[in-house]
C-alpha cells in the first residue's frame, strides 16, 4: 500500500499514516508535561544542548504551564472546532519524557488516556533515558493504545553531538533503538539538517545509517538559532551559518530518497515562532515548505526510498 501510494506522493507523511490506522479523524495534542531534562538539571550535565529553545517550537512552553488535564482540553477543543478532529493521540513534547520515577511516568500517561477520545501517546524522550524498565513500561501501555516513542538523535556523528553539548552518543541511539524493537514499540527518530560542522555528506551518512535501523517513523527539521542560546553568540560571530531555503529543500529530499518506503515522515519542518527565532527568517508557512519538497521531488522524478542503500525493511 505505501509503495503505491508513494507513485502519487512522493513521501509516506503522518497524515497518511493515521488515516491508514484509524477510521476518524485523528490529530496530535503536544503538551508540556513538566517534566526536565538530564542535561539541564545536572542529571548528566548543565546548560542543555547548545541549540535549544524549546519556546520556539513548544508552545506550551511559553507560557505558565497548566495542568495536563487543561492542555488536553483545550487541545481536543481546538481540532475539534478548528479541524473537525474527532480522536486524539497526546504528544509528550516538551524536555524529556521518560526522565522521572515510573510512578510519576504512570501518572501522567494515566491521565492522558483518562479521555474517552484519547487513542495515543506519543511520548519524546533522550536515547541514554530510556533505561529497559522505562521501556518495559511503555510497552504495557502499547499493548492497550498507539504508541509512538519518539528519540531525539539530531545527528548520527559523534563530533557533531559532542558539539552540540548533546551528552550522549550514536551508540546510545542504537542501543535505544534495538531495546525498544525487542519490545515491538514504535521507534520515530529526530533528525536536524544543516547543524554547524556538517556537510552534504555527513547528513546523507545519517539517512544511510537510520535506513539500516528498521525505524518506523522519522521527523526532520532544518537548523535554526533561537535567542538566548549558545548558538546565537556564535552566529552573532558568523562562525555559524544557517542553510536557506533552497537548500533544506534539496537536503530534505536527499535524505528521504535514502530512507525507506515504510517509514512514516511525521515531519519536514515545524511550526517555528518567529519571535524566538534569529535565523533564518525563510518567509514562508510550514505547508509552503512542504509543497516546495513534494515540487523538488516531481522535478527530480524521484520519491521516498528511491536511493535507499542495502536497506533491511522489517525488524
């Protein structure tokens, strides 16, 4: 089914995906869960990774965090009155999910399913924070309602990570991924193009090495500086520069041609607030990126998968 459907689309996108599983209408609600990261809280370091704002793309970070119970509300209100949504999946957003005792991990994703609507969680989280009885847990709530988990890599280079304060390795990545296969979970990973010190290469070695890791999902995103960052004083120095526009939509479509058919994208480019952001200021809508792609495939007469490299396609 996605191989055909790909002749006419030139990715397999996450809005296909959830048409494929559910018989309604079905939208992600992001929440901020008040939940922290171990590389802000001394977990494993301090400060974060050296690009991150989550203000920019977590608008639930921007302003005081309200209860679990109003964000879902308020979600479920929204695509239902905006959308016409009629069942949700409850996305785990902010910071790093998995990064608290298994109580208050229950806790929580108790009190998103608590709604009749609610048919999944998708839960972000770190590659070095999700220790087996974390996963062993997420598994018990897959066996009752969709699950996602959805890792954040960024890169698979280990000096790009080192250089982004990232505190783990691609290693750690794959041992994530491999744990949480055995439990049969749904694996996403996150993926940034154009980050400092990468070439065309290195990101296209990234595609390469994830289409050999049997993922389901992927998202990817382009580099961008958020203010009070440590990327910002860099690129206030010019020792950093962003890609325009032009060439995350040559780099994304190089990356999807290397990842395979099966693969759910989730995601081309987010919804970035302009206000947070220093650079790029590309002037465009997240549908006009995504347009922009779906136009570079038809020209290059490719699609999704048509590059992919001695690719294993089931787990």
């Amino acid at each position: 089914m996605v191989a055909e459907a790909l002749v006419k689309v030139p990715f397999y996108s996450g809005g296909r995906y959830l048409r494929e599983q559910f018989p309604f209408r079905v939208f992600k609600i992001a929440i901020d869960a008040g939940f922290n990261c171990p590389n802000r809280d001394g977990s494993i370091g301090y400060g974060g990774c050296t690009y991150c704002g989550n203000a920019s793309f977590s608008p639930n970070s921007r302003v005081p965090r309200a209860p679990i119970a109003q964000q879902i509300a308020d979600g479920i209100r929204f695509y239902r009155e905006r959308l016409q949504g009629e069942k949700f999946i409850v996305y785990f957003q902010a910071y790093t999910n998995t990064h608290g005792p298994l109580d208050r991990l229950r806790q929580v994703y108790d009190e998103a399913l608590g709604y009749t609507d609610v048919v999944g969680l998708a839960v972000g989280t770190r590659p070095d924070c999700v220790p087996d009885r974390v996963l062993d847990l997420l598994a018990r709530y897959a066996g009752r309602t969709h699950l996602w988990l959805e890792l954040g890599l960024q890169s698979s280079h280990d000096t790009t990570l080192q250089r982004l304060n990232r505190r783990h390795t691609y290693a750690q990545f794959v041992d994530a991924v491999r744990r949480a296969q055995e439990r049969a979970l749904r694996v996403c990973a996150h993926v940034i193009l154009g980050l400092p010190g990468e070439t065309r290469e290195m990101m296209l070695e990234t595609a390469d090495r994830l289409a050999q890791l049997g993922l389901d999902g992927v998202k990817l995103h382009h580099f961008y500086v958020t203010k009070g960052t440590a990327l910002e004083r860099l690129y206030r120095r010019s020792t950093v520069r962003v890609l325009t526009l032009r060439e995350y939509v040559g780099l994304a479509c190089d990356f999807l041609e290397r990842t395979p058919t099966r693969v759910v994208v989730q995601r081309l480019t987010g919804e970035v607030a302009e206000p947070y952001v220093v650079a790029p200021h590309w002037g465009v809508t997240k549908l006009q990126v995504i347009h922009l792609i779906g136009e570079e495939f038809r020209r290059r007469d490719t699609r999704q998968g048509s590059r992919v490299k001695n690719c294993r396609l089931t787990h």
